[in-house]
C-alpha cells in the first residue's frame, strides 16, 4: 500500500469515527494548553513552582494517552481498549491535578478530562476498536 493510500485511509478512518474521536482530541489539545500555560507560569518565576512542573509532566503525559489511544482506535489495534483503559487513568489523574488550580484554563483541562475518561472507559467495556 502507497503512503498516499495509507493517509486516505486513515482520513476515511479519522472521519468514520468522528464523535468517537473529537472528545480524546478536545482532551488532547486542552491538555496541551494547560502544559503550556504551567510552562509560561514557570518561565515567568510563578509562586507553586513544584504544582506547575508537576502539571506539565501530568498534562503533557495525559496528550499522549490521548493521541495514542486516539491512534490505535482508528487503526483498529486490537490493543485499542488497553489504551482506552490505561488513558481513561491518564485523565483521571490529569484531572486531579488539573483541579487544585484556580487558573480557568486548569479548569477546562480538568473538565475535558472527566469527558475523556468516561468516554475511555465505555469504549474499553464494549472493548471497542473498531467503530
């Protein structure tokens, strides 16, 4: 298969399962937001140093849950619900951390991620991979 063939696949794919995907890529990216507004607290000398690295390394692990478990759905991985399992944890955690901030962004994070790991856990119970 041509690599233009696999891009127009994972499109068609991508496209299939829409709803299935857009709340692991609002968490991904509303993750990626709160990192980089702990970064820029960092940078600027923020009071709770250690809350924001720790958010950073949460948020930014959390993107990655996502994306991966994003990826491995659209591709039909068998191992699609051991990630949805393992990022549904992810968010939880995320969450957690995202909660004992004051800043609306942590706070949307947060909620994004409560979405996500419910929408996580009812796809790996119905061990779903393939839409």
């Amino acid at each position: 298969m041509s690599p233009r063939s696999i891009r127009a696949d994972e499109h068609h794919d991508r496209q299939h399962h829409g709803d299935e995907t857009a709340i692991m890529e609002a968490c991904a990216r509303s993750c990626n937001d709160a990192a980089r507004h702990c970064l820029d607290r960092l940078r600027q000398g923020a009071e709770k140093a250690d809350y924001h690295a720790t958010a950073v390394d949460v948020t930014t692990a959390c993107q990655e849950f996502c994306t991966l478990s994003t990826a491995l759905m659209v591709r039909h991985s068998d191992l699609s619900t051991i990630a949805h399992e393992a990022n549904a944890k992810a968010c939880d955690a995320c969450a957690e951390v995202c909660e004992e901030s004051d800043a609306q962004i942590m706070k949307d994070c947060a909620e994004a991620c409560r979405k996500c790991a419910e929408h996580c856990r009812t796809l790996a119970r119905e061990g779903h991979q393939h839409g």
